[in-house]
C-alpha cells in the first residue's frame, strides 16, 4: 500500500543542494602507450539539487556541470573530465509500506546516480569530475530485522559530447539513454550476519549483468555478462579489527572489438578479488594498519577463442587502488597487487592516508590496460611498477569547505620498459589540490 505518512530509512547516492568544486592536478611523466611528457588540467564541478516532497512521492532534480582548462594536444580527454551543463538526475520516488516482511520500501524511477554495497560493481564516483548515471528503476528494502534488499534495471547514460575537440573546448551537448545497454542487478545486504562467531560481520552476496547489442551511433563489443559476488566484512573502529573480502565471478559472452565486422562472439570466464585486513590503534592520532591486495584476472591466451580478462564496469577502483585523474595508472582488469596502507585522524577535521602497491599483471600476455600498453607475446615481464599514493583532506569549515591534496608515484617496472608500445619514460608523478565547497 502507498502511503504519505514515514520515509523509509534507506539512503542511496546523493549530495548536499548545491557543491561547487575547483582542483588543478599536475603529472610529470607518461605511462600511457604513445604519449609523452608531463600534462596539466584545472577542472571544476558544480552540482545544483533540488527536492520536492508530495505524499509518499519525493521528486528530485540535480544539475551537473563540469568543465576542464588548461589541456594541451596530449591531454587524454575523457568524459570523466567533461560534461558541461547536463542534467544528472531527474527522477521521482515513492514510499510503500505494508509489504511482507519488510520494515521500508522504496521506488525510485527516473535518471538517478548509485551507490550500492563497497561501490565496486556500482558506483556515484567522487573523485572524478563527471559523475556516472543511469535512467531505469531502483527498488530499495529494508526487512524489519535490518537486512536491506536493491534491485535495478536501468540503461547507463553516454555523456557527450565525446569527441576529444568537442571536449577541449567545453562544449555543451545534452547526454542521452544508451538504450542498447542493459544493466541489471539484485543485492543483499545483512548486518551482524555472525554475531556468535565475530560480531559486527555484514554478509552481502549480489548477482549484476550486462547486455548490450549495437546500434547505429553506438557500435559496442555486444558483452552479455553475468557477475555473481559476495562480500564479507567489518568496518573500521577504534580497538578493534576490520576486514573486506570481496569476490565476483563473470561469466558470457563477447567480441573482442566494437568493430562491427566483428561477429564472432568469445566464451568470457573472469574474476577479481579485493581483500584487505586493518586494525585502528587506540592512540591520539588513531592510526589504522592496513595490509591488502587486489586481483582481476587477465586474457592468458588472445587466440583461445576465450576471454578471461576482468574488466571495470560501473564500479569504483579510486578506495583500492589510488588516486585516479590524469593518472590512476591501476583498474581491476589484469592486475595482482598486494600492498598496504597507513590512515590517520588528527582530529575532527583533518584526515590522511598512504598507500603502497607492488602492481604485477595477472597475465604477461595480456595488457596493462590503462596504459594501453600490451606484448601478446608476454616476453616483456609482468611488474608494472611501485604505486604510491598520498592524500590528506582538511575541514576549513565544517561540512561547507573542504581542502584536499594528493600526490601520487609510479616507480615503472619492466612492463612500461621492455613491451613494445611501453612509453619506456620512467617513473611518473602526479599532485593535485582541490577544494569543495557545500552550500
């Protein structure tokens, strides 16, 4: 039955009424197949929310605006840089109550922005400049015992413009449905799933898919995945342990082009695990211990008629594996990288982090994928190199303006230096400064 009287006490993706973002981030350095030297961009995000409440229904309405300066002819221009003036989401949402066993249910239909579980088959994005949408149905549940219930069906939006010229110079063209895209997915989310073993445990196991088929304006490898998963962990707190062990196995199929000539359809058999085991000390600056690793599989062989490579989809790589930007040389797609990290909080409004990876491909005959840099062959060794990663964030005023700076190195290993399109330029490294506003 739809009512107007409760809420349901499910939070999804979402921002304050309005954030205004500024940052400028500086690499020195190329690791990219192809490019050299160092690049610049100064980027700004504004966000503008608006919310509208009648009955059991919430309308909801976000802007987004971001725009980059400063590229010059080798920027690696993206949509994740740019999309000026677009509507990020417009969708309405309606409270049920009364279902079977369930404490709270919402539907929520339109476009609108995710974040679902760690973030790692879904994500909002953060840190990027243009922020990742969909237009479809999402159905939040929250049971009576706390558990919590998603479900969705929704096509993702192609931001435009997508041509590097187009982006250079921040022109303005509205985004569009990719209708011949399909993302689905089902996940389940339990607190407290083992109490009387080790309390504080949440169990999540979820099952997402992709289906696509080309188009006239948007030719695409035609994948028809499935990826079931699971999630076992505990969060950080003062005293105590915490873990994340995170799996998903992809099954289906592919071609291995968006070329469409390519009609050949490979058999795909994948999987990627994150784990990571922290402790936070009891002392001033609460410093939190991290040892972790992250692994995507790799295409062994580019002429089996298989593809096993993991790749990145919709979900978050920035928490596990680094700064991203004009950098993030790392995604979980053909990589194996145990590292660690160190956190600390001084205080209320200032918090830091260092991390380490020794990053490793999965397969040696595959590639390093955002590089772009691959020897079929695999005669090349498999050690990216050393990634580091730094950042440190302060409150200037408390939840209205936040400073950040990071800085990043990649040490190169044999791969960059030895594979045919390596860009054999040595170690890079990459700084930003950002600040954010909230209103």
């Amino acid at each position: 039955m739809v009512r107007g009287r409760r809420r349901p006490s499910i939070t999804a993706g979402g921002c304050r009424c309005r954030a205004k973002r500024g940052g400028v981030t500086r690499r020195s350095g190329q690791f990219r197949a192809g490019g050299t030297g160092g690049d610049q961009l100064l980027a700004f995000r504004t966000l503008i929310k608006a919310q509208a409440t009648r009955g059991a229904w919430i309308f909801v309405g976000e802007m987004q605006d971001s725009r980059s300066y400063l590229g010059d002819a080798g920027t690696a221009y993206s949509t994740s840089w740019v999309n000026p003036v677009d509507v990020l989401q417009a969708y309405g949402e309606v409270a049920v109550e009364d279902l079977p066993g369930q404490a709270t249910t919402a539907i929520q239909m339109g476009r609108m922005t995710l974040d679902i579980g760690s973030r790692r088959q879904v994500e909002r994005v953060e840190f990027a400049n243009v922020i990742f949408n969909y237009t479809g149905v999402h159905i939040r549940s929250k049971t009576r015992g706390g558990a919590q219930w998603h479900a969705l069906y929704a096509v993702p939006v192609t931001r435009l413009p997508a041509g590097r010229a187009a982006l250079s110079d921040n022109d303005i063209s509205g985004d569009e449905e990719a209708t011949n895209r399909k993302l689905w997915g089902l996940h389940y989310i339990r607190p407290n799933s083992f109490k009387h073993l080790a309390p504080g445990l949440t169990a999540e196991a979820f099952v997402c898919g992709l289906d696509e088929r080309d188009s006239n304006d948007n030719p695409t490898p035609n994948r028809h995945y499935t990826t079931p998963g699971f999630r076992i962990s505990r969060p950080p707190k003062v005293g105590q342990w915490d873990v994340d062990v995170e799996a998903a196995w992809r099954y289906g199929t592919r071609r291995s082009s968006s070329n469409t000539t390519d009609v050949r359809d490979l058999k795909v058999r994948a999987w990627t695990l994150h784990a990571h085991w922290g402790r936070t000390l009891d002392l001033k600056w609460q410093p939190r211990l991290v040892v972790d690793y992250d692994y995507a599989s790799g295409d062994k062989n580019p002429i089996d008629g298989r593809y096993d490579q993991y790749e990145r989809l919709f979900g978050s790589r920035r928490t596990d594996l680094g700064n991203t930007g004009i950098h993030g040389p790392l995604t979980p797609a053909n990589i194996n990288a145990p590292g660690f990290r160190i956190e600390v909080r001084p205080n209320a409004r200032t918090d830091a982090r260092f991390a380490y990876k020794a990053a490793y491909l999965a397969s040696k005959a595959d590639s390093w994928v955002v590089a772009g840099v691959r020897d079929s062959q695999g005669r090349s060794g498999s050690f990216i190199g050393h990634s580091i990663d730094s950042r440190m964030r302060y409150w200037f005023k408390p939840k209205h303006l936040l400073g950040e700076v990071g800085v990043s190195l990649l040490l190169d290993g044999e791969v960059g230096r030895n594979a045919p399109t390596g860009s054999r330029q040595g170690d890079t490294a990459f700084g930003y400064v950002q600040l954010t506003g909230y209103f």
